[in-house]
C-alpha cells in the first residue's frame, strides 16, 4: 500500500495534513472489499486495439442493446479488437449519457450489469469515469437544493457578482445556472450545460464517492478508466480554472489507488486542450497511462485534404519520448466531433479555417468556445470522419482508399489505436439524426440495425468494403511485435506526398509508407527491401503506391537477417 504518498498528495490538494489524514482512514474503510488479490500488471501489445461504441449503437428489436452488441462482436469482430470503450452507460438526462443520473446503475433500456460483465468476459472494458460533472436529476442534486448534508457541498455554489472572464469556456453558454434551493435561489457552476452540475472536489466527501464509484466499475471488470473532462475538475478563481495542480494531484491519488487495490487497471486522460497541457497529464508516469492523441484527428484530415503530409510528420516527429507503461490513445474519430484546441500552435488559422470551410462544404457543423472577451473560436468540427476527408465530386472509390489509407496512419503509429463503431463500420454522415434532434454530435452517432447493418455487411456496399478492409488490417497488426506500444518510433521525411515511420521491436522492423495524394508515386531505395505485409508481395527496393495506398513493409525479422 502506498499510504503515505496518498497522504502527500491530499495534503497538496488541501494543505491540511490531519485532514489528509482523516480522508486516508475513510477511504481504508471504504475501499476495504474492493481489493482485487494477486491480479498481475497485463502490458500492452500488438493485439490491444478499441472499439469505441455506444451501447446502443446497434439494435435488435425485443432485445437488449447491450446483449446485440455482444451479438455483433462476437459473430462479425471476434478477436480483431482486444478492447470495447462501452460509452456512458448509467442513467441519464441529455449529452447522450454524459449527463448522469445514477453512476452505480446500468440503464435499464440498455441491459443490466450481467451484460456488461458478460462483454467485459470476453474483451477487455474500458468505462467512463463522468466526474466532472452529474445531472440535474441525480439524487446528489436533488439532495444539493434540499441543503442536506453533506450533499450541500457536492456542487460549486457560486457568487454570480464574481469576475469569471478567465475561466475557459468550452461551450458557448452560460458559465453558472441558477436553481431554486430550499433556502433560495443559488447559482451553480456549469461548464458544459445547465443539466451537467459541476462536482465540488473541494468537499473531500465527494472526492472518497468518487473513488469508490472508479473501483467499483473495476470490480465490474473494468481494465480501463477514461476520467472524461478530467482537466476541468478543480476551480480556483482568477485562473483559467483547467488543468488546475489539484486536478493532476487527484488523477495520482487515483492513479495510486488503483495499483493498490486494482493492479492492471489502466487510466486514460480525456483532455480535450491544447497540446503541452495534454501531455502533462502523463506526469512523471504517475498520472494517466494513456492521454488522447487530440492532434492526430485534425492533422490527418489535413493531411489528405491538401495531399501533404509536411505538418503531419513535423508534429509526429516531436512526440515524447514515453515513460515506462505509459503510451498514446491513438484515435481519428469518435462520439464527439474533431476538436480544434490541440492543434492551437500547429496548424495556423489558414489551416483551421480550411477544415473548417471543408466541414460546412461537406454537410457538417461547427461548435465555437466562448473567448471570455465577446468573441467566439471554432472548437469543434461535427461530421462524420469519413465525409471529413472528402472533396466534392470524388468517387466513392478515391473516398473509401482515402479513408483507409487514413486509418492504416492511426494503426500504425506507437500507442494503442482505438476505432469509433462508425469509422469500423464505414457509416457517412447522419443528417436525420442531428435535424430531428437538433444536436450537432448526432451527425456521427447513428443507431444501426442490426439486421440492416448484416446484410449490408454481406453485399458489395461502402460498408463492407471498410468493415473488411479494418478487419484485415488490425489482423495484420497482431501477427508483427512491431506494433507493440512498447516498440520504438522512427517518422522520416521522405516526401510531402507520404507519411511515412518506422516501428522496431527487438529482431523486427516495419516500414509503413502511406500515399497522401491522388497521384501514382515511386519510391526506390534499399529501405524497400522485404516482404509488403499489406499487398503480401517481396519489395524489391523499389514500390509503386496507387493514390492513397499503404504499405507495411517488413525490412527485418530473424527469417530475412
């Protein structure tokens, strides 16, 4: 046990150390039935991919999501993907499950907890932590606007005469709500809406729930951890109130706790901020094992729109060198649109303003963030990532190579890669879904059937096309150590035409060239030496890419030395 670390990181959050101390007896006796004996740290390799999918993302009538979705993994994806990032799953009121109700409770229209243990069985789980914020109908808040305690200092009660402008705004609306309480009206704080209420982590009782509720979901089966909007948890004001020190300090507490009582679990960072503030939620290999890789979605879309890959391989040639079991959460598209903050530094306005143009040009929306001064930014492209890469009037056979060359990028690069359910399932944009409900995001969130969904999978439709090109793909990815998340990243520059790197672990080496162009290219030279995994032909030390081709070229292995 680390004991006394955990005191030393609740005295920086507090600057109390018999407070500290107080909270470590509580938790002891809290978190005293949750220790999971003699479970060994499970590194990550080659055969570690994600599914990312809502849990009703695909339906069978008079059955429960949760068991279709099992359905589906196990009859189409078997052992292609190790991992399912089931989203929000509990009880909600809006924000499709990031607003929760009740964090200790399945959704009944989903399935139960027998579902979940049964996906967690055969794949492992990743949940989502949702503790920034609860909903407005949780029983936390009902009991916040009855003033009981301790409940009357779960959420932030705020001054609405105070001077906020500092405060990072990621939505366009009002920082603080005002609701009826039984000693008046009080404001509270609301980062992203009036139904998701801010948790008040200066309440150390609201801190020790928290951890609870993070060990439950791992005696649930939970491997992974995603802290969603981690960075927003601790306010202090005159500041800008994100990725605030006790927000990181808490993450190592929970970081310690969880090799204390739930060894093998893993933490990611949801972060969703420009891109230094991103990697300090690594720490020093004390915080998250993973951050989200923010950049990558917009730099790839800019990549295969203006068919150069120069600020692509600048920013990839810059990444960190990884602390030991830490590593990137490597993704293009998911649940949420493609944000514009961690490109902040990189792309110049030019270049936002370019995919912004693209998305509007290719049926998406665009959300901004309130500045603090009056002005609004771009900060999230909503549209779904295959309609993201395309232009106007090209074949549907140029968007889906276009499409595949980009996630063959994601696959490839060092960390462990997560695919959304549509990216996997070749889905284009959902215009009935965003206009008959008015929320931008569900331009990307389309609930399939699953009835539908198979026939299209067994016809000669966009759907398949993708679905067996990913599939083929990931199956690839598992026979090579290279791909490991251990293995060593080299990115060269051979051309602005191709994103090209190498990955190297112990007696095997690949070459991954990727065409980001509509034009034939040639390369030549003796790195293009070996066995093209991809094609399953010998490179001879010359290789022709066709417009948007991938190669994975194996330069070395025992066989060849």
């Amino acid at each position: 046990m680390h004991i006394q670390q955990w005191v030393d990181h609740l005295m920086n959050i507090y600057g109390d150390k018999k407070l500290a101390e107080t909270i470590v007896n509580d938790l002891q006796k809290r978190l005293a039935s949750y220790v999971i004996p003699n479970k060994k740290q499970q590194n990550l390799d080659q055969h570690d991919a994600v599914l990312i999918t809502y849990g009703d993302s695909i339906n069978k009538e008079r059955e429960y999501p949760l068991k279709t979705l099992y359905e589906f993994l196990e009859h189409h994806v078997g052992d292609a993907i190790s991992t399912v990032h089931i989203l929000p799953f509990f009880p909600y009121s809006s924000d499709d499950g990031f607003s929760v109700i009740d964090y200790l409770q399945v959704n009944p229209q989903l399935g139960s907890w027998e579902d979940i243990k049964k996906i967690a069985s055969h794949y492992s789980l990743m949940v989502d932590a949702v503790v920034n914020h609860a909903s407005r109908e949780s029983q936390w808040f009902a009991k916040y606007l009855n003033c009981e305690k301790p409940y009357d200092q779960f959420f932030i009660t705020c001054d609405p005469k105070a001077d906020y402008h500092t405060v990072t705004r990621p939505r366009a609306l009002p920082l603080l709500t005002k609701y009826k309480t039984v000693q008046g009206d009080k404001y509270v704080w609301t980062t992203f809406s009036e139904d998701q209420i801010d948790l008040n982590y200066r309440c150390p009782e609201l801190l020790e729930r928290i951890i609870e509720i993070i060990l439950t979901y791992t005696s649930k089966g939970a491997r992974f951890i995603r802290l969603d909007a981690i960075g927003f948890i601790w306010k202090n004001l005159e500041t800008n109130c994100i990725n605030q020190k006790q927000a990181h300090e808490i993450i190592k507490l929970i970081h310690l706790i969880l090799q204390d009582y739930a060894p093998g679990t893993m933490l990611i960072s949801e972060t969703n901020v420009p891109e230094k503030d991103n990697l300090s939620y690594f720490g020093s290999g004390d915080e998250a094992n993973m951050v989200y890789q923010f950049p990558l979605p917009p730099l790839v879309m800019h990549t295969f729109l203006t068919g150069d890959s120069t600020k692509l391989t600048a920013w990839a040639k810059r990444l960190p060198k990884l602390k030991q079991n830490t590593t990137f959460f490597n993704f293009l598209s998911s649940h949420d649109g493609i944000g514009l903050r961690p490109i902040e530094g990189i792309l110049s306005k030019t270049e936002q303003d370019y995919l912004v143009a693209t998305t509007l040009e290719n049926g998406g929306n665009v959300s901004y963030k309130d500045n603090g001064n009056g002005t609004q930014s771009p900060y999230e492209l909503n549209i779904n990532y295959q309609d993201a890469l395309t232009h106007t009037g090209e074949s549907d056979e140029t968007r889906i190579s276009k499409f595949c060359a980009a996630e063959t990028i994601l696959l490839s690069l060092q960390g462990l890669p997560a695919i959304y359910i549509h990216s996997l399932l070749g889905s284009r944009n959902d215009y009935k879904g965003r206009d008959v409900s008015g929320i931008t995001r569900r331009i990307n969130r389309e609930k399939l059937s699953l009835n539908q969904l198979e026939q299209e999978l067994t016809h000669d439709t966009n759907r398949k096309k993708i679905f067996d090109a990913l599939i083929h793909l990931l199956k690839i990815r598992q026979c090579h150590t290279a791909f490991s998340p251990a293995s060593s990243q080299n990115i060269l520059s051979i051309n602005s035409q191709v994103f090209a790197l190498e990955r190297h672990l112990k007696d095997e080496k690949v070459l991954v060239v990727v065409n980001v162009t509509d034009n034939q290219i040639e390369l030549k030279g003796k790195r293009y030496l070996g066995i093209d995994l991809l094609s399953d032909t010998k490179a001879t030390g010359r290789i022709t890419l066709k417009p948007f081709q991938a190669s994975w070229i194996l330069t070395k292995t025992k066989e060849l030395i």
